[in-house]
C-alpha cells in the first residue's frame, strides 16, 4: 500500500479499530498495516489517530443516515422496510464477523473525543425504528422500548459472536429483529 489513498488508508484502519478497538490500534500497527511510513501517515492525517478515528465516525454516519431515511419510505410496509435495512446491516458487518465501530470507539477515553456523534449516531438509528413501529401500530412508549431493545440485541448479538466465533448468533438476531420491533405475526393476529 505504498500509494495508498487516503480512502484505503481508513479502510486499513477501520479494521484495524474493528480487531483491536481504537485504544489497542498505534500508529506502529497502522505503518505496518498500510505498508506506509508514519511520516506518510501523518501527511494524510496530521491529526493522527484522533484525526483517523473522527473521519470513521463521519463515514459511519454517512453510511447509517442514508439507510435510515430509507425506513421513511412509505411505500414499502414497515415490516419489508426492516427487512432491507437488516439485510444491509448484515452485509455491513458480514454476516456478523467484523466488529462494530460504535463498540470500537465507545470503550476508554477515546469515547470522549467522538462520544456526541456516536450518541447522536445511535439515537437517530434508534427513533428510526421507533417511529417506525409507531407507525405500523406500535404505541409510542412501547415503540421506543422495543426500537431500544433491538439495537441492544443486534450490537450484543454482533459482539457475541464476534467473541465466541460464532456468526449464527447474529444471525438469529438479525432474523428476530422484525419480530422485537413490530411484535410476531401471531401477536398481530391476536
């Protein structure tokens, strides 16, 4: 990567920060990582590490908002718009073996340099589906709660399998999260 971009420098080092998380991830690991010289580095990223970890959180942002407005399209039911937006968290995180960056940065002091936009990262994902199951008939209180509690599930699901090596973890908790948000079909019926 001796004439690496600076797009596939942040790649090498989001996964970097997905392995390690951002306070396991140095420099070194990065130089050695890109094939480029710290020197090199710092003349794509003066900021450094901080100036890499905020354009991350950025990309993330501008991977996650997009989506998220997708879930206001009314002209795919609810249940369908989750469905896709599932999909695409599952090819995001392939099949539940890459890391999540949330978690990468939201462990240690790094936190506090990207913490508000991670915050307002995560609540703009959770009122999504929040809103979304209001409008598919979910009362409000209870649609936060539930939106709430299946972003908890995926990124827990996400990290335990990542931990245990298993990828179907997340996999059941991607195929529940319809279910977690909107209620089972049965419950529907009822």
């Amino acid at each position: 990567m001796a004439t690496a971009s600076r797009q596939e420098i942040l790649q090498a080092v989001l996964e970097l920060f997905r392995e390690c998380g951002y306070e396991g991830t140095s420099m070194a690991m990065i130089s050695e990582r890109t094939k480029l010289g710290k020197a090199s580095l710092y003349h794509h990223f003066p900021g450094g590490k901080e100036q890499m970890r905020d354009e991350l959180v950025k990309l993330l942002g501008d991977w996650f908002r997009p989506r998220l407005e997708q879930l206001k399209d009314d002209a795919t039911p609810p249940r369908g718009r989750v469905k896709v937006f599932i999909s695409e968290l599952d090819s995001f995180f392939e099949g539940g073996q890459r890391g999540c960056l949330f978690a990468a940065l939201a462990v240690g002091p790094a936190e506090n340099g990207c913490r508000i936009e991670l915050k307002d990262l995560m609540n703009l994902w959770i009122s999504a589906l929040a809103e979304l199951a209001e409008k598919s008939g979910v009362p409000a209180n209870d649609a936060q709660t539930r939106a709430e509690d299946c972003v908890a599930q995926l990124e827990g699901a996400l990290l335990v399998s990542r931990i245990v090596g298993d990828k179907s973890i997340f996999k059941r908790a991607l195929r529940q999260a319809p279910d977690m948000l909107f209620g089972s079909s049965r419950q529907l019926e009822s």
